[in-house]
C-alpha cells in the first residue's frame, strides 16, 4: 500500500519533542516508598518511538532540546550509539534540566508516575532552533503532543509544522497527552484541535481524543468524521486491552485485538506502538498489518522492566503476530 | 459585488481583542515631558474598528476582557452608548487593569506612544469565556493580531476562530502588530502566519506582513500567492502616504491614492481604514469603492485629536471620495 | 533639641524607595468614569516627602530607579529643578515603566485611586545600585514601607539600611503600607517589624502599625513598648482627624490636634506630615513642635488640588501654628 | 561549660529548612554519565543535621514543607521512625515536589552534584505555617542558609527567628550557602548578613563567609570582630582538610585538625559536623571538645556512601577522638 511518503529523503522519521529520564523501581511489586534504588533509562514518548523505531530499521532523527548537564549527554549518547541521528538536538544554555519520570510498580495493573516537568529542558525549544533543510530530509514528521503544552516548545512544534507542509513531509500527530505544565482543558483542546487539523495521521487512545474535542463522550466514528474535514487521511484510536481501530478517509475501518502478555507494567505500551505502526507504513505495509505489528510491539514491552531498553526487534514482532495468525 | 457573507446574522461584525484607554496629550507639539494634561479616550485597535462600524451603522458586538475598575466600566459604559453590543464583553476576576496609551504628538510626523501593556486585563480573556452562540451570530469576525501575543488570549482567539469555521462566518486578520509583550520574532512569524491561513481576508500594513513572514524585504505579489494557497481570498497591503492595495484571489489587483490631510497626528489611521473598509465590505460595494472609502476615513481621522471619538461618519466618508473623484 | 544627627553631611535627608506619576482627576467631586481630563504631578511618598522637605529648605537627595522614558524624565527634571540631588535615581534599562496613581475625587471624604503598579520601574532598583558612599553623606535616610514589598527593592533597601547604620546615619522608617504587590499579610509583618526594630524612627498610621504587627486591635502604647525594645527612640502614631502622638524612648508622650481645614482630597497628607516633622527634626525644634508643622503642614495639602505641588512653605506652616496657638 | 540555653525545653534543637532526596550513584568512580543505578536517601543540610543529631541522643524536631507524593511521604516517615518529631512538616497543596541532588563520584576528589531545586515544595514553606507555640519548645533553633534563598520560604525563616529571640531560643545559623535560585550575590549577602546579626551561633566554610561579607578575600579574624558587634556569640570557621577554628565574643580561639579518613566522596562532611558540634554544645562540653566531636564525625561520614544514613554514634566519635588525643 502507498501511503504518498516522498520518496529519496535520507530519513525516514524524525521526531519532535521532548527526550528525558526515567528512574524506573529497581524493587517493584511495591510502593515506591519502599524502593530504595532506581535504573536509569532514556524516556518520553518521541524518544522511546524514535528508538523503537530505530530498533526495526527505519532512518531516524530527533528534534529536540536537552540539560546541559550529565543526565542531558547521556541521553544524546544513548540515543547517538543506537544510530539515531542527534545533529539537531540542542543543548540548553540556560540551565534547565532534563525531565525525570519516576515509575511505581505497585502491581501489573496499579502502576503510576512521579514526573518532574517543571521548567525542563525540552520545554524550552525556539522556533529558531528548527531547521527547514533538516524537516525537509525525513518521510515523516512525528510531533508529539506533549510538546505543545508550553511556550517557546509549542511555536517550535508549528514552525516545523510549517516547514514539513511546505516540503510534503508528512506529518503524524501522537496525541500523547499528559496533564503536566498545561493550564487548562479548553487550551489543550485549542492546540490539539489546530495541529490534528494540519496532520496526515493521528494517534492516540480514546481518552486523549477527548481531551483533543474537550468532550467526555467521544466516539471514534464521529471524530473521524470532523478530523477527515480537514487534512487527516488516517485517524487510529487505541482502546487497550479491547484492541485498536485504524478509520481511512476513504472510509475503511480496521480494527486488531491486543495480543495476550504477562503484564509487567503499562508503561511505554503506546510508544512501542507507534514505532512499529509507522515501521510498517514506511515499509507500505497495509493498514491492518500496520496495526498488528503496532498492537505486537506494545504487547512485548509492557512484558518488560524499561520502556526504551525494551523496544522489540522485527523478528520478535513478526513471531508474535504469526504465532496468533 | 458578494462576498459570501451569511445572510439573517444579526451582527454584521463582532471584534475580540483589546479595549483599552487612550490617554491623548492635551498641549502638543511637545515632547510628552512637557504635556501636564492628557484627555481620556476608549482606545486598542478592535475596540476603534467597532467603534467606527458602528458610527457608519453596521450592527456590532465586542469579545474582550476589561478590567473590573473604573477604566473598565468607563470602555463599557461608553461602547454600549454607541450601540455596540457589549453582552460578551467580560469583566477581570483577578485585579488586572486596562492597557493605557500615553501619546505624543511632537509633530504631526513625529508621534510616539508610551503603552502600559503589563499584565494587562484584555489579554488574561480565555477560550473558555468565548461563546460558539455569540460568535455564530454575525457575518464577520474581526481578529486582531495582539490578542495574539500573550496566553490566555492567543488562545481565546483560536477559539473564536474555530467557532467561525464551523458557523461560516467570514474571518477577518487585522495584523495590528505591536511588539509589545511578544517574546520573538519568530514566535510573532508562527502565529501570524498560521492565523493568516485560516482567515479570509487579511488587512496589513507591509511591515507587518513582514513581521507575519519573518523577512525583510517582502513584496506584495509573493505574500499574496502564499496567502492564496490557503483559505484568504482578499489581501489589503497599506503603504502609508503610497496608498493601499487590494490583491484577490482570482488575481485582481486594486490600488487608491491617499487623500490629502491636514494631518494632526498619525493615530487611528489604520482603525478608522479598516473600519470603512469592511463597512464597504458588508453592504456588497466593490473593492475599489471599498479602498476609497477606507483611505478617506483614514484621512479623516488624522487630521483630528483622537481616534475613537474621531471615527467619522459615512456622509463625511462619501463626500471626501467625490470631491476626489 | 538633639536627636543625635550628625553634623558635617552635605545633605539633611535621603530618601529610598518609589518616584512616581500622579493623573489627578481635573473634573472632579464625581466617580472617576466621568471624568475626561487629567493632570499629571510628581508622586509617591518617599518622592513627595523629598519634594516637601526640599521646599521647606532642607538639602535632600533620592535613591530609586525609574522608567527610561517620557514619564521617568519628567520625575527626574521636576525633582531636579526643585534642587533635590538625582544623581542616584537610576534609569531602568529593562524596560519598566513608572508607576502611577488615577485619583478620584467623590467627594472630600470619598476619595480613592486607581494604581498601576505592576512590574513598576521603582520596585526593580537592587542593591548592587545603592551606593555607601552615598548614604554616608546624610544625616537622615528615609525608607518607604512600599519599597519592601518586592525583590529587588527589598533588597536594595536593607543594603541602604546596612549601609546607614555602619555610617551613624539616623534611620526613619516611614510605614507607607499600599497592599498592591504584597503576597500577604504575614508576608508584610515579617519585614515590617524587620524593618523597624532596626530603625531609629518610625511613623505610621495606627492602622500601619497593625499591619507591622499583623493584629486588628494594636494600642500605642504596646507597639511603643515592642519597639523601644529594639533600636527606635521615637514612634509617630497618626489617627488622622483625631489627630497624632508621638512617643519616646525616655517615657515621653506628646500628642497634637490636626488642624481645620477646607478639605479638597485627603491624599498626600501623610507625605506632607512626615516632610513637616523630619524638617523641624533637622532643625533641632522639640517634638511637640515637630508634630505641630507636620499636622500643619498635612492641613495646607489636603486643600490643594495635588500633593506634590502643594507641599507648602515653612512661613505657611508656621502661620497656621502661630494662628492656633 | 554553659552556653545559656534554656532548661526545661522538650526539645534540644529544631531545624528549619529543606528535607530532600539524594540519589547517589551506586557505580562510582566514574562520571554520572556511566552511572545507571541510584540509591535513594534522605538528604538536605537541616535534615541530615537533625538526622544526625537525633542518632547522637539528641531530641529533635523539623520544620519545613514535603510534597505530597512518594519522595514526600518517604522523607517524613524516614525522619520520624528516627525519633525526630514531624508533626511540623507540612505537605505542600499545591503540587510542588521534592527536591533531589543526583550525586556524582569521579574520585574522593572529585565529586558534584546536580540539583533539581525548580520550584521546590521546601521553599514554599510559608510564614504562617512557623508556629511560635512549637518554636519556644527547643533550645536551640537550626537556621539553614539555602532556606533563605526565596520567598516565601525566606520570609517563614525570619518568621521562626522573630519568634526564637522573643522565646530564648538560641539561634544557630549554618551557612550551608548552595548557589541555586539565588538570584545575585548582594541579594545573598543582603539576607546573610541580616540573619547572622541575629543569630547567636553562627557556622560555615570560609567561602561562605566570603559570600557573607560579598568579598573575595575575608579573614576569620575580621569577620568574626563584624559579628561580635552584633548578637552572635560564637563563630565557627571551617577550613576543609586543614581543620576548623571557633572564635568566641570573649576574644578566645580554638583550631582542631581534620582527623585522617579513607576519603570514599566530600559529600555530608559539613552536615555531620554541625550535628556532633551542637550535640557537643547542648551537653555542655566545652567548645575544644565540641569541635573535635565535629571533625570527628565529619571524618566518618566522607568514609561512607550516603549521608543520612552514614551519620555516626557517639561512641564512634569518642572512639575517633580518643584514638588521635
């Protein structure tokens, strides 16, 4: 299937947004009270679905600001070693700090986090710092939701926008949503509802469609059908262990279950998904193959202690899809 | 001529953006030092726009916030005296105070201001006080380009904008473009820019398209082709004393002359043009007539002491075209 | 008598804290919305203090930052040209504007004010900017309670008050209580009771000193009693129309009457009061004297359109004692 | 010897000022960059003093503000199953973390830190949360410089000072100066030198004092005549591997040596010093012996991997003394 991808870019997916820490429960099954010590992995969702996506092949850059400071050079070396291309991750020259994610494992299904997003580095992206000859190299660009949730991160996000429209890039928008640093729910509404009508693809759970409509109620049908009145050609919805849904401007539906996993945790089960869903669309993969290989790939991390650390190679995938052809 | 705009609304335009004080030099002349008494006007670029519709008999209304003083309540008071719906007019919860001009008239090609644009209560309005009803009621919405520049007011007017798509009313961009409280250029560049996009018709000076396409040296004909490959369909560039043109979509070009002026100060000129000119607009003159009418309330307006109060009327408009003609 | 001021200082007082810009309604005994003009003076207490002890011929001089523009050199030429020394009134660099006050007239006994003062110019002097070898030329600093209401005006005057007390400059601390820009009221009595235990005088409003010592019902004699504990050896206790006491260290009460008066407005009479009491100070006349030309003195400005301009002359204070004697 | 603090107090000393975490490198000897594991501790100079001071047999109290989340409800169940009284650790309401000091280990010589102090929920301890009823329950009060360092955290420090000089709490002032979210050195040496005027005891490294006396080159001699002319009593002087000098009002001084350690990082030396020093003090050993407890358990704590929990007995420094006498 093509999906109008331009062909001859020497990426096929750079990322936008935020690059961070996190400090997952070395003792878990547990309050995090009672864990003494943590392990210290590269996160945040653009990160983790660039490195997941890098994993299974695909050419990847990152856009992206990060401290200047030991947790800031760890995370571009990280991300470097793995074949990532960081040419365009900033260093802050102001003093910010990288975001950390502390992870509390009380039980596979009670699992939450402790976030430090307070004046953080990838926040702080100019417009200036991203560059219409590096947005014009990539297949896709992926923005991530989180990245609009404050100034001077947010106009960063619209002026690559910007450029990847004026270079038919094409543009998929993870919705990603996480409360932190954003005022109010009508504003998060205002700039999901403007950057999901710029986009080619989106992607999120149910509940961040709602936050994007500023409704309790949403359907999947009835948002497909406002997103496809502007640019969107594909609109997924994933709804957990119920399975996802991929809906098509030309009106198709597909939909995948969830494959069975021993849950460790929940976390990074949506950027696994995202790396490996538009892994198979880059390859022209059809939709449902898309979906099966994204629902695989998430099915394997949350099996797992680390989100990015964990990001499953395309054997392991294709295993599991063929094993529950 | 049509312009598309809905029949049966009960407001030919409604505003959102500022409404401030004017505090007018009574000696000029002079460097402000030595002014020692100032007189009080309703001022801020939307609010003169209403204004001035209103003296030429359009039915409007005005989206904004004002602050809960004596200031607010004097702006209030004032624009519903002239017949301004001012329903959605919000007053500030939390002690901010209206924006002031101070203004100096050394000569009359020699005029500065002195703004009090801190914290001010126009730009605290916030999407959640703009109302889907109110604004799918008029036939033309009025953004102007400050309610830009700071949240939560940027986002009140993405709202605004959002409810005018989705109710067909016609968006109109008047860049106004202040460097107050804007952070960057290229913050001013994203917003404008995507604002731009999703307007009608779009009415600047060439500086400010300039500020809007973050160059130096732009030329109208370019800036009209990339307008055109969006949403506007009539592009208004003014050249001070060099006239204005008018560009459209299918490819017309309109230009007027100034008209000569006794010219006092250069205050309000934009406001009293943009004013007449979608009067013009919305009674389905041509836009020849359009621009002649703008340029001749422009002329009007300079040559007296105020803005808002200054606003002329429409018999005073049509006899400096004919004299002219 | 003898305070203890040292002899051999180019200059009698120095006082730190805000210059401002007063409108005074020109249209007055009406609310402020109905009125159209407005005249601008000098403001501030610290500022009119000077101006009033400057016209009653002491030699004075001020520390403050004001706004680099029409506004801010307005404050500095008028001082100036009274014979105040402004070579350490500092101009701002950072784009800050001048403080101000709108002033409505009701009635002579309802007066209120309309105050901006966010992000003033005044409250963003800092201590690197207070010179020693400054303050060490004065016989008297006087510190305005309004100036420690935000960093780094708070800063700058403890440094000023450092530097007064290792140079055997007498400190009076007038309380000038505005609740604009405090975050509370423990946040108030902190530095006020800071303040004043490390002053040698101290005068204020019975109100002002319940705000120093965050109760509702404070007593003179308590206050009197807490302070005389730490550095003061006088207390100036104002109850307005009832007139004002003044308490010593030795155990000494001294009260005076205010004086009738044809009131105009009640503002500035308290600047008035203090520049008439810190005069007669200087001049070595006993306290009951001192207090006799500051309530004087307040009498003559209440009658007076401003407060600056009004601040009278030492032949008419001593009229209007010698008339009631 | 006696140092005149008050019997019959429940409390020997409490401390004001930040609890946080410490995330300490569990593979050392390199930089953090390689470091994927941490070990998480209580840290923060007052917390680790009282921690100290409590496993010495002293009965302590806190006061200060925790998040309430994990890292919050840790630290206070940590410090109160030590003995140590929290019931005056109050949780912040409103969203503001913990803050954490990752610790890297190069080499004994070569340690730094990096610090999470954004918006930190122990600088938002406010004044009216300081109760004057717990304050006059404690000998002696330990005041914490970085507590200083912002409102209203700064302002709850002179608020607990007020309230121990009117109850006859001895006031001990440990420096423990960290650059973060000061906003410049006059500011810091503004608030320095303010409280340690107030102070009875006064302790710090002579870099600290520098910053004190916004100075480069201080002598202890000269900077202990400046605090003998105000309140302070005693003031101790911290020279890093060449020992430690306390100077006294009565003109005495007294050096003790570093004690010898296998030096494993620097971290915590300071804080255990203070807590063995005024451990010292409280049971009336004289000053020598005070200081030589101090070196002495400042000399085990760098042997050893945190520094809460490292924090020694007493017949562990007796044991140290006693060996090296």
């Amino acid at each position: 299937m093509n999906y109008g991808f331009c062909e001859n870019r020497p990426f096929d997916l750079i990322a936008i947004g935020r690059a961070c820490i996190d400090l997952n429960a070395v003792e878990y099954n547990r309050p995090m009270e009672e864990t003494l010590t943590f392990s210290k992995y590269v996160g945040g969702s653009p990160a983790n679905i660039v490195i997941g996506a890098s994993k299974l092949g695909l050419r990847t850059g990152f856009i992206g600001k990060i401290s200047n400071d030991q947790h800031g050079r760890f995370i571009e070396k990280y991300m470097r070693d793995l074949g990532i291309d960081t040419s365009n991750m900033v260093f802050d020259t102001a003093g910010h700090k990288t975001g950390l994610t502390f992870t509390e494992i009380k039980s596979p299904s009670e699992c939450s986090i402790l976030m430090y997003r307070e004046s953080v580095a990838d926040l702080y992206l100019s417009p200036s710092e991203v560059s219409e000859a590096y947005v014009q190299k990539t297949k896709v660009l992926l923005v991530s939701g989180t990245a609009l949730s404050k100034s001077p991160s947010r106009e960063a996000v619209f002026q690559a926008i910007q450029f990847a429209r004026k270079n038919d890039v094409k543009i998929v928008f993870e919705l990603d949503y996480r409360p932190y640093t954003w005022e109010s729910p009508t504003e998060t509404a205002v700039y999901y509802s403007l950057v999901a009508e710029l986009s080619d693809i989106v992607i999120g759970t149910r509940d961040e469609y709602d936050i994007l409509e500023n409704t309790i109620d949403g359907q999947n049908e009835r948002t497909a059908t406002y997103l496809f009145r502007h640019r969107p050609s594909i609109a997924v919805f994933k709804h957990g262990v119920d399975g996802s849904y991929a809906y098509t401007k030309d009106g198709d539906v597909f939909r995948v279950q969830a494959y069975p996993s021993k849950v460790l945790k929940t976390f990074g089960a949506g950027d696994s998904y995202a790396s490996a869903f538009l892994y198979a669309l880059v390859r022209n993969e059809d939709l449902e193959t898309a979906l099966k290989y994204a629902s695989a790939s998430a099915s394997i991390v949350v099996s797992r202690h680390s989100s990015s650390n964990a990001m499953p190679t395309i054997e392991e995938i294709q295993h599991i899809v063929s094993v529950h052809a």
